[in-house]
C-alpha cells in the first residue's frame, strides 16, 4: 500500500502465476421438471430481452409458455387461450398497468390462478410505493434459471402464498 496525503493511495496485489491448464464446467442441461408437460404459464414482461430469456428458461424445462410484452396482451392472451393457466409470472412494475392489477384483472375471470411476481425493485421500494403488498409472491432480479424453474415448480405445488384477492 502506497498512499500520499492529497493523491489518493495504490494497492498493488501480486497474485501467484498458475500453470495447470483451467478446466471448463460442462453446461448445466436443463431437464424437464417432473408434472410440468401438463401445466401452462403466462409470462408478462416489458422488457423484451428479459421475457424472452424467462420464456425460453421455462419452456426449455417443459412448461407451455404463453409469453405477453404488455398488460393488454397479457389479458387478451388470457382471454382467448381455451385452456386452464396454472401460473401467471409478472413484472411488479409496468408502464400501463402494475402487475398487481393486472393479476386482479385475470384473476376474475381466472379463478384460482396462481401469481408470482418478479422485480428488480427492492421490496421495501415496492410496498413504499403502494404497488404490491408483502404478502404476496416476488422473484427478486436478477435471478437465476434455476431459481426461476425451483420459485416456479415450488408455486405450482402449491408451497407459494394465497393467490392475489
């Protein structure tokens, strides 16, 4: 450590040279969570590029994925799909309408449909600004694939909290 009074100081690291050859960790395969052919989620994200990884994370462990960019999507989606929605996956905060609400929305006419929420914002932001009670489900981002497979599995199982009222 050198430092001088009014120029900062430097940390100089000297680290040992290692001369084994580095051995690369073979990609975790992704195999299809047990009960998941059978179960359909709808995925609601504004951001396109989180949306399509979620999308794609959740349909490569074998669930049917409906995928919507915007609250208006997600309710048309969720009105016109013939099938039973086990699971809606929502943004917390988006621009037309916050996803509580547009749990409630689908909820109605979706009885029984369970709800996790993901955000980037804190929870203490979150319940600060009015848009989701503590006692509601929420994935913190970022996260990994297999925290989203495991949150997703352990909510359709049934080991999440009451679906939104």
């Amino acid at each position: 450590v050198e430092s001088e009074m009014g120029k900062g100081s430097r940390f100089i690291l000297y680290f040992p040279l290692e001369t084994a050859a580095i051995e690369a960790e073979a990609p975790q395969i992704l195999s299809p969570m047990p009960g998941a052919n059978a179960e359909t989620l709808l995925v609601v994200e504004d951001e396109e590029v989180v949306r399509q990884l979620m999308c794609a994370v959740l349909t490569d462990a074998g669930y049917s994925v409906l995928c919507a960019g915007s609250p208006e999507e997600a309710l048309r989606l969720a009105s016109q799909h013939a099938g039973a929605i086990d699971l809606l996956v929502t943004d917390v905060v988006m621009p037309e309408m916050p996803g509580p609400e547009l749990a409630r929305n689908i909820t109605a006419v979706r009885p029984g449909l369970k709800v996790l929420f993901v955000s980037g914002y804190s929870e203490s932001d979150i319940t600060e600004q009015g848009v989701v009670e503590t006692s509601l489900e929420v994935l913190q981002k970022p996260f990994t694939k297999m925290a989203l497979i495991r949150r997703v599995r352990e909510m359709l199982d049934g080991e999440g909290k009451e679906p939104v009222a």
